[in-house]
C-alpha cells in the first residue's frame, strides 16, 4: 500500500520568510510525529499528533513553528519568518495502535534557508 | 525525561565481519527499543525492535539483545555486506509516546 508521502521533496526560501510542509500518513494510522534531521545529527522531535487528542508540542524549537493535522491524517508544518538554522531536513512519521512505535517514515522535506 | 546514548559514531568493518553497535538508557520505564537503518538521501526504515518482556530478537543476520537490569541494548549484525553500510539509529520508549533516538552510527562496509 501507500506509504507516508511528503511535500515538497525540497524547499529553498529566503530568510524571513514563511514556509509550510505537508505530510501524508498512512491511511488509518492515527499517531502522527513530526522530526527534524539536521545534517549528520539524529532525529529531533518536533510535535505528536494522536488521533483527536491536544497534540504534544513539546519539541518545537520556537513559537515560530506550529503544526496542524486536519481531519486526523494530513499535517502540515509551519515555519514562520525561517531563519538559516531552520535549515534541515524534516521528517514526518506515522505509526498506528497498539504498535504506537512501529514508525514509518516519509522521504522528507530538504530545507535550505538562503 | 529519557536520554539515549549511542555508540560508536562511526564503525568501519570488513566485508563479512560482525558489527555492533550499543545504546544506553536512562528511563526504566522505557520498554520498547527499535532500531532503524538510514542509507543515504534516503528515510528511515525499522529494520528489528524488541520489547522489554525478552532478552534477545533475531532476524536473518541481524539481532538485537536488551539488558534492562543495565539499561542498555545492542544491535548486532553478522556477515557485514556493502548493502549494510548506512547510519543506524537506536530509540527508547515506553515512559511516553515520543520515543527518544539515539545520535546514529555510521557504518561503512568495505569490500
């Protein structure tokens, strides 16, 4: 089947502007994370959608980003006023209950702030 | 919170060697441990888990042994092949539904 497909495959902006990057899950998976991967380091946690519940934010670097998930499946992930070290590549993941941990990647979107 | 270290950050092997690679945890309520394969551009993928209920997990030539009493897990994998080079990263979980990742190690598989 379809795996979690994200949008745009790569984004280059100016500094200070705005970006948005969509994420498609699997169909019937109901958590949702969002990561960021800068070049060489690990997974950073951004945000956590399940289902209907208030989504964890705990991860977000700044209140210049913010996440929505609509109708528990597409997300998308805001980026205001982007700055250079925004630049990375963000992931998205979506897993299902129980195996709330069996996460399935998309192919992320690759960030370059100018 | 959780805090997951992950060693070496780069491992170099032969062709048909062993490798292994280890993860420490600090969370004890942590009982879910996966382990995922990154090749390069490309995403993540699991490629083994294993929960806190068993000591050891294999598939084909890969394995993943947990020592909760330690709080550190292990992933082995024999008969290194090119196709294995990649950087794989641990993860911890369980305390909550954000797992925790490791920083990664790059593997690289010499012919």
């Amino acid at each position: 089947g379809a795996g979690v497909s994200q949008s745009p495959s790569n984004k280059v902006t100016e500094k200070g502007k705005d970006v948005e990057l969509r994420c498609d899950p699997i169909s019937g998976h109901t958590a949702l994370y969002w990561y960021r991967q800068s070049l060489g380091q690990g997974l950073e946690f951004l945000i956590y959608f399940q289902g209907n519940s208030a989504p964890d934010k705990s991860g977000l670097p700044s209140d210049r980003f913010s996440a929505e998930r609509t109708g528990g499946s597409v997300s998308t992930l805001t980026i205001q006023r982007t700055q250079q070290e925004d630049s990375a590549v963000y992931l998205c993941a979506s897993s299902s209950l129980p195996t709330v941990y069996e996460q399935y990647f998309g192919p992320g979107t690759r960030l370059t702030v100018t | 919170g959780e805090n997951v270290e992950q060693h070496p950050s780069t491992l170099s092997v032969q062709e048909g060697d062993s490798a292994v690679i280890k993860c420490t945890y600090s969370d004890s309520a942590s009982n879910y441990f996966p382990w995922y394969k990154q090749e390069l551009g490309k995403r993540p993928q699991l490629i083994i888990d294993i929960r806190s209920n068993v000591g050891e997990k294999k598939d084909q030539r890969i394995a993943v042994t947990l020592n909760k009493t330690a709080k550190h897990f292990s992933l082995h994998i024999t008969e290194t092949q090119p196709e294995d080079s990649a950087v794989y990263f641990c993860a911890a979980g369980g305390g909550s539904y954000i797992p925790t990742f490791g920083r990664g190690t790059s593997l690289i598989v010499h012919p």
